[in-house]
C-alpha cells in the first residue's frame, strides 16, 4: 500500500507529495490518496451478459439495474450473476464477438474524478495530469489510446434504445465500494475500472489503425498520482476440448467433463447420441479455475464444463459426444438452439456397467435432519445447484409447517426434508439398481419411512417406490449451499409436493390434509448398524390476514405501517395495493417477500413456523381521521407468472397510538418497582431497564388492556442489588399474541420519534437494622420529585432516544406542585 500526501508541489512521485489541482468540474480531492500495489488486476465482462433486458455487457442504462450509479451497478450485478470475472483472457467467441476485457486498480482519491450518474469518468480523466493509464501490447506495437477511441465509434449493438453514445473505451470510478468480492487486501475497496469493448475498439501500430487479434498480450499500467500499478491480460480464441474417449458409469447422475476458453459462466451444452439414436441434452455454465474471493474465478486461460447425464440402465451402449458453444444472438432463448448453437468439440464413449447390488456400507454419518419449507410454484429442485439458486433467492427457510392456500392459489406449498450425511453414503447408492433417483435410492442400504402420526387408526405412510412424480430424491455430495448445513459438508434431500405426492392407508392412496403431523426418517444401513434421524413437521390450512387489528386500523402519521401475515411459506413475493373509494390514495408495493417468525437455522431466511408476514410503509398524515381505505393483497405466482387473488379487506386512518408514563425515585428491597401512572391506547406492556432506555430488561409486566393504571408494581426478573437509575418503557403488542416479544416484536410507543418512557432513581434499602441516630434536616432536592417522563441532568435518555410522553415535554406544573409537596412531606416525616 502506497500512501500519497496530497499537498500542494510541483509533481508527484511514489511516496511523495503530489499536486492537488484536479481537472475543471472536478469535486475537491482527498487530503491523501491510497493506491493498492497489488490491486490491479484484469477481468472479463461476457458479450452473452444481460441478453435482451437492456445493454447487455454495456455499463449504460437501460439496464436492469437502475440506482445511484447505474453503470457500476452494472458491473457488480454482473458479478453477482456470474457473467464478470476475475480472468487475464478475454476470449472471442465462436460466432465472432469479443467479451468485454475490463482492467481494474483499487485506490483512494477517486472523488476527485467527479463520477457522473452512471459513475463514469473519462473526460476527467483523460483531462488530469494526476490519472492516466497505458495499454500496450507485449513484444508488440499496438497501442490502445483511450482518448482517440471516444469519437468516430461505431454504434454499440445494444438490444434497446439508449440515449448514450456508448464508446468503445470507457472509464469509471467507483466512490462507493459496489463491488467487494473482487477487493485486495485493505482499504482502499474503491477504484477505477477502464471498460474495453474489443470489438469496436480501435488500436494504432506505427501510425495505422488496427484491431486487437487473437495470441496477443496487453500490460495496462495506471498512473495515479506518480505512483505506477499494471496487469496484463491475453487475447484467446474462444473454443472447447473433450477427452479423446469417455467410460462414464451407468449411474443415474454419470458426469462427463471437458474444457473451455470462453468467460466463465457461459452457458454451453453437451449432448450425447446413442447407437440407437437416443440423445441426451445438458444445458450447463463453463465454470472458473481460479478464484480471488467470493465468485469471481475466471478461466485463466480455460475452464471446466460439466454435464452430468442419466445412465442408468445404458450399459455397454456407445455415444458420440458434442459440446456446443452460444451463438451469435445474445438472447438466451435462442443463443443454444439448433439453428444457432455451435459446435466446438467432439468425442465418443461407452458407458461401463458399475451396478453392484450387494455393496455395503462400512461406516457413515447421520444427523441434523430438518425441514425446509418454500412457496408454491417452485419447480427447480431436482439437482443440487437448483437447490442452491432457491437458498440463494430467498425462497427457503427452515419451517416445520406445511401450509395449504386455499384463499389465493388453492394448492400446497412443498418442502425438503434434508439430512446431513457423510460421503461414503453416496457411491452405495449410485452403484444401486434404477432408472431414476428415487429407484436407486429405494433400492440402496437407505430409506425414508414418512408416517403421519396423529391419525385415528391407520397412519398416511409415505411409498417411495410408488410416486412417480411429487417426491424426488437429490443427492448434494459437495454441500449445495453451507446455510442449510450445521455439521456436515453433504447430504440429502427429500423434496415433497402435496399437490402431486401419493400417500397410502390401508394400501389405498390418499392425500395429505391439513391438520395432520408428520414424522420423516431416514435410516442408513452399515456394517456398524443402522442410523437413523427423523424429522417433524405439521400440516395446516394458511390464513393471511391484514395484522393492523380488528377492524383493521392505519394510523395517521408519515411512517404508518401495514403488516400482512400468513401462514404460506416463507420467501413468497407478493404485491400489496392500497386505495380509497374516492381515488385520491392508490399506492402500490410488489415483488415484497414475506419473511418468517422462526429462527434462521438454514436457509437464507426464517421460516413461518407457522406466521410469516411482510411490511409496507406509506405517508398517512395528510388524510383525515376517518379515510377509508382499501387494501388488496396478491401472492404472485412463479408459474404462473402473475398475481392469484389472496384477500381484499378495509381499514379505517385513526389517530397513531399513545401513551404516557410516569414514576417516582423510590426505595425497596430490590425485588419490583413502581409506576405512578401509565396509559396506553392500545394496550401493551411496560418494561423495566438498567443503564439506558436500550439498556438490559430486567422486568416487564403481563399484558395490560388499553386504558390508565397508577401505583403499578412491576416484579423484577432480575433484582437490583445497588443503588441505580431504573427506566421504564411504555410499549404496544405489536404482534398481537399478548406476550412481551421485545427486542423481535412490540416496539415502544413513540411520538414525533421519541420513546414514550420514564426514569427514577432507585435506592436498595439495608436488610439490617440500624441504631436511630439525629440527623440534620435535609433541604429537598431535584432527585426527590418524583420522575416522568421528561431527562434530567442525572438522568439522561440513551443516544438518540428522547425521553417524553405522549402529552408534551415535560411533566407540567401540576406534577412539580406534586413533586414539592412530597419532597417537603418527606423532610416533615424526617423531622418527626
């Protein structure tokens, strides 16, 4: 890490000061700027990115992503979809199109370059003294100027209108941090990222205008501020190899892999045709073979590309073997079709017949089985990665409820039931007889007994054999995604849709229904004895309910809260409209996902377990008392791909809650406390701290009605043993169940922001009795008013917290009358 001063002098050199003047328009520069010497580092943007949505690979809207810096929102979001790597080889494709080669630098100082909109910078930075960078071809002459390469262009082949002229050299600086999986080292995680279009961007050679080829290298070196960093990066012909012969086994998942040279990520296909015509097609993305952090390996220069393809039952039979490269549309759809999908290696087989019905398993591991609950209309499931890409899009949560909607999509939600397990599980049950997964896995030393448990005579039972579609078994040996997992690196699942599983009783078969309870286990047979771990989970028929009360009420206020809850899975998406009959309220959220109640023990998300719920916020404050409003609520569905009816309900604006509050300094054993006086609108509870308002709880009463209680005595959960400043907190029962829930549920009340709360001073009185002897007569001070909810000087509210109540600041003239009186009753009693 380089650190360079930035004071005024004549030039700048590694280390030392460096002149501060910037180009015109330019925001004011940082007293240092950082640069990372390790950090440059070339990537590759794929030409198949974003393929009809918007720019595809060109950092300008219109694209998907639309925030405060569209154009480096881009790039992270790329990232994110695998489709931009860390990788020194840009490749051009087999149907002539070049991935974008993008070269990076992270350093401070980066406001100085005053990113626009889209976060680009170019003509500050081609106008600076202090920033620069060089690309030029290694053990050659050709020169890349970005300067030269921002007029004369042609257009760039964006699939929508745009109103950029899009360059083929473009600079960005990112102030923002957007994208950190690709960042070294320490700060700085800013930088500057030089996007290069190598398909329309033009080089000199001694004067002529040429463009890049394959078999070339470029060093591109950044000069920032005198201080010099550089990466190079190849050019390559973006192709694919196979093995020269293949002898996969005739397993159910068998895998066959080759190699690439295209941007990792690139969806590719291999396809294999049998000696009696049969093909078998697989749709796969070429994966990196180097890694800097989190997804961002690269093929440096090539990668693996892996199918795996059903084989079971295909001993002895010989294949030709293609792998297919994208076309030229950029469309997904259509980039891997027949008429445009190309070949790029070839290769044959026979598949080897490895089925051994008597293998044993010496020892294994069995534990940790849970149940996974996701919304309806999930069809991905069948493999470990679509498993992987539902964790990761939030769709799963850890639940032990099964829901049935009969209000929106009329059908059940489904469920994994997974079991961590060890490796030596697997090889038993690929070498097991079967033309499916469900088969081999029947046929192995493992089983799943599913019974229902709380029937009235014979149980629901679950037979595997027997369902050929609604219950599949998927295998996950390399850890699918490590939020499911809590001992373990592999295991399996089971998924269950209700909608489509057979159960039987009495040998006839029947459907799940709600109301019913469940336990799934799994056993594994060993040479060691048997294991087994059983999962629970109940049945139920959902009901979604708008949670603002009964009838349904909005508060009035800049910030009311609308809270949906239902029983469906958690990880849905919904959309939530709002209306009035005379049209002047109509807004509209969508694509919310409603999230559980339950503890996040896998998955991405908590689980409903049974109520999960999903909040919108909306400006009441300008509508009367009064307002009728509409609220609709829709689950969309993924399929279908639009909104099902849920429920409609009406809600009336009434003024928000309140509350106040109120206590005295007091003296006791330690062992409760007292309020003078508490109101709330809408019922709750009244909690006891230590230290702050946000201090620990250590006592909090039952559920009180709404309404006015004085002289309320709260037990402590944990008694005070010295001398301390308790706070009391006035808080609503925000989800209804009439239990203190706080911190996870049952905010305070609040008014204008502030905590409707109170504090006293809290004296322990001695167990042990003492002598009488004459003492002085006090003079009364502050601490002996009794307290409401209006700071002290010795009794100041947390940070950021305002001690009020919901009648004002203060606690009026009344209550300092009261307040005098008592403190000169005191002095009397002392007296006497």
């Amino acid at each position: 890490m380089v650190v360079l001063s930035m004071v005024p002098a004549a030039a700048a050199t590694a280390g030392a000061v460096s002149d501060a003047t910037t180009a015109q328009g330019s925001a004011s520069v940082s007293e240092h700027v950082e640069v990372d010497n390790e950090s440059a580092k070339s990537l590759t943007l794929s030409w198949y990115r974003d393929d009809g949505d918007g720019n595809g690979p060109y950092p300008f809207p219109p694209n998907e992503y639309s925030g405060d810096s569209p154009g480096l929102e881009m790039i992270t979001n790329a990232e994110g979809d695998a489709h931009m790597r860390v990788d020194n080889s840009t490749a051009r494709n087999p149907g002539g199109n070049w991935d974008m080669a993008v070269v990076h630098v992270e350093t401070s100082g980066v406001e100085e370059l005053d990113p626009d909109d889209n976060g680009v910078v170019t003509e500050n930075f081609l106008a600076s003294e202090n920033w620069s960078v060089d690309v030029s071809q290694v053990g050659g002459d050709k020169e890349l100027n970005v300067s030269a390469n921002q007029r004369g262009f042609e257009p760039a082949p964006v699939e929508e209108n745009t109103s950029a002229d899009i360059p083929p050299v473009v600079v960005l600086g990112d102030t923002e941090e957007v994208e950190g999986d690709w960042s070294v080292g320490d700060d700085p995680d800013t930088g500057v990222y030089v996007w290069i279009d190598p398909n329309r961007a033009t080089l000199t050679e001694n004067g002529e205008a040429v463009d890049f080829s394959t078999g070339e290298e470029y060093q591109a070196t950044f000069d920032i501020h005198g201080e010099t960093v550089s990466t190079n990066f190849e050019l390559v012909d973006g192709t694919g190899t196979l093995n020269e012969s293949y002898e996969p086994g005739n397993r159910f998942t068998s895998e066959v892999s080759g190699a690439a040279t295209l941007a990792a990520g690139t969806e590719m296909q291999m396809e294999l045709t049998f000696e009696n015509g049969d093909t078998q097609t697989e749709t796969v993305e070429l994966e990196g073979n180097y890694e800097l952090g989190g997804d961002t390996e690269g093929t440096i220069p090539e990668g693996p590309v892996t199918a795996a393809f059903n084989l079971s039952g295909r001993e002895d039979q010989s294949f030709d073997l293609t792998l297919y490269a994208p076309g030229t549309p950029r469309d997904d759809d259509e980039y891997l079709t027949e008429d445009n999908r190309i070949p790029v290696a070839n290769s044959s087989g026979t598949v080897q017949d490895i089925i051994d019905p008597d293998y044993t398993i010496g020892s294994a591991n069995l534990s940790d089985g849970k149940p996974l609950g996701l919304p309806y209309g999930i069809e991905d499931y069948s493999t470990p990665a679509e498993i992987a890409n539902s964790i990761g899009d939030g769709e799963v949560g850890h639940d032990d409820s099964l829901a049935y909607d009969p209000q929106g999509a009329e059908a059940w939600d489904a469920m994994w039931l997974h079991y961590e397990t060890s490796q030596s599980v697997f090889p038993a049950i690929s070498k097991s007889p079967g033309r499916n997964a469900n088969q081999k896995f029947v046929n192995s030393p493992l089983s799943l007994e599913l019974v229902q448990t709380n029937a009235d005579g014979e149980p629901k039972e679950l037979d595997l054999a027997r369902n050929a579609s609604g219950v599949t078994v998927v295998q996950d040996p390399d850890m699918a995604d490590e939020r499911v997992y809590d001992n373990e690196s592999q295991g399996v699942f089971v998924y269950i849709d209700p909608n489509e599983a057979v159960l039987y009783r009495d040998g006839e078969p029947v459907s799940m229904e709600p109301g019913e309870t469940y336990e799934g286990t799994m056993t594994v047979e060993t040479e060691d004895g048997d294991l087994t771990e059983t999962v629970t989970f109940e049945t139920l028929e959902a009901e979604t309910w708008v949670d603002n009360g009964d009838p349904v009420e909005v508060s009035q206020t800049e910030e009311a809260e609308i809270t949906l809850n239902t029983q469906i899975a958690a990880g849905a998406e919904w959309t939530i409209d709002v209306t009035s009959p005379d049209a002047n309220v109509s807004e509209s959220w969508s694509e919310i996902v409603n999230e559980g109640s339950g503890p996040v023990m896998a998955g991405k998300i908590p689980g409903s377990m049974p109520n999960s719920s999903v909040s919108v916020t909306m400006d009441t404050s300008g509508l009367e008392y009064g307002t009728e409003l509409v609220i609709n609520a829709s689950r969309i569905e993924d399929p279908p791909d639009s909104p099902v009816y849920t429920l409609e309900t009406t809600a009336e604006v009434v003024a928000p809650p309140t509350a106040s509050i109120s206590m005295s300094d007091q003296a006791g054993d330690g062992q409760s406390v007292v309020v003078d006086s508490v109101e709330l609108s809408d019922g709750g509870f009244v909690s006891v701290h230590t230290g702050s308002q946000l201090g620990p709880t250590v006592g909090a009463t039952e559920f009180l009605e709404s309404g006015e209680r004085t002289d309320l005595e709260i037990a402590l959960d944990e008694a005070v043993s010295e001398d301390a400043t308790l706070y009391v907190v006035a808080h609503q029962d925000t989800n209804g169940n009439q239990a203190f829930d706080f911190p996870a549920e049952d905010d305070p009340y609040e008014v204008e922001g502030s905590v409707i709360a109170a504090s006293g001073a809290y004296t322990v009185e001695s167990t042990e009795t003492a002598t009488p002897t004459a003492t002085p007569d006090p003079t009364p001070t502050a601490t002996d008013e009794p307290s409401s909810s209006t700071p002290t000087a010795t009794d100041e509210p947390a940070e950021g917290m305002e001690t009020t109540s919901g009648d004002g600041p203060g606690f009026g003239v009344g209550a300092a009358v009261v307040a005098l009186l008592a403190a000169a009753l005191v002095a009397a009693s002392r007296r006497d």
